[in-house]
C-alpha cells in the first residue's frame, strides 16, 4: 500500500511538474512573440506614423510612446488622414479579430494596407501580442478630413508638383 501512494504521489508531483513546465514554455513562446512582434512593429516602419516624433528624432522616442497615434495629418486629394492609436485599436481586439481586421483592411493613404496583408499569420498575432504588452493609452487622433476641407491641425501635403 506505501508503495502505491509513493507511486500515486509521484504521478502527481509529475503531473504537477509537467503542467509547470507545459505553462513555463508556454510563458517562454509568448514572451518570444512579444519580442518577435517589437522587432516586427520597429522594421515594418510601423512607429513612422503611428508614433509622435518617431521619424523627427531618429527614433529616439521611448518605448512606453510608441504607437499612440498622432494630431499630424497627411493630406492629399483623398482628404486628410491621421495615424491611429494602435494601442488603443488593439485593446479592443482578441488575436483573431486582429488577423481579421489586418487581412480586410482598406484605408485611405499614406496607410500601406497591402504590406500590412502581406505579413504571416503568427507575424500578425506577434505584432498583436507585442502591442497589448504595451502600457495602456486612450488618447485619441483628430477624425478624416474631407477632400476639399481644410485640416485644423498641422499636416503634411502629400500632392505631386511638377517639374520647373
């Protein structure tokens, strides 16, 4: 009878153990996808827009100011659009509405929806998890500005001139 508590015990403590090990490696992969999902946000030149200063400074913004949106526009013959808070966008979203969104996105420019498209499955749910790590932020962006209105905030033009 000893020897099977000893044995029933040590199923146990191995059970116990498997389960922590399962969770640590689980904590492990996700803490890989949060670094893979910085890394990804950083080359994918999603920080240009989404985050004040970031092209003005070399990036030299700290982390815990990144993706927040802006108040500088970008207008053009589509009206003038503003960079959106992707911290405040995605805290809305699971991982799967996320990869939905990004794969049906159409928006106006200097948005390069079709790159966003273009990244994996996992890429997506790493950049998801990577942006829900960050400190949470509500701050809002100025909303679209008609073609043929004028913008309240600073803006940048984006209209072609021609030569000469």
């Amino acid at each position: 009878m000893v020897r099977y508590t000893t044995l029933g015990a040590g199923l146990v403590l191995c059970g116990f153990l498997s389960l922590a090990i399962v969770g640590s490696v689980q904590g492990m992969a996700q803490s890989t996808d949060i670094e893979r999902g910085r890394y990804l946000v950083k080359i994918g030149g999603c920080n240009d827009c989404h985050t004040p200063g970031y092209l003005t400074t070399a990036g030299k913004v700290p982390e815990k100011d990144w993706l927040v949106g802006d108040a500088i526009g970008f207008s053009g013959p589509w009206g003038t659009t503003y960079p959106s808070n992707l911290r405040g966008l995605l805290a809305k979203m699971s991982e799967n509405e996320w990869v939905r969104y990004a794969r049906s996105l159409r928006t106006r420019p200097p948005m390069p929806w079709f790159n966003l498209q273009a990244f994996a499955e996992d890429d997506l749910r790493a950049m998801h998890r990577y942006i829900r790590s960050l400190p949470k932020d509500d701050r809002s962006v100025p909303d679209f500005v008609a073609p043929g209105q004028r913008p309240s905030t600073p803006h940048i033009v984006m209209v072609p001139q021609a030569p000469g």
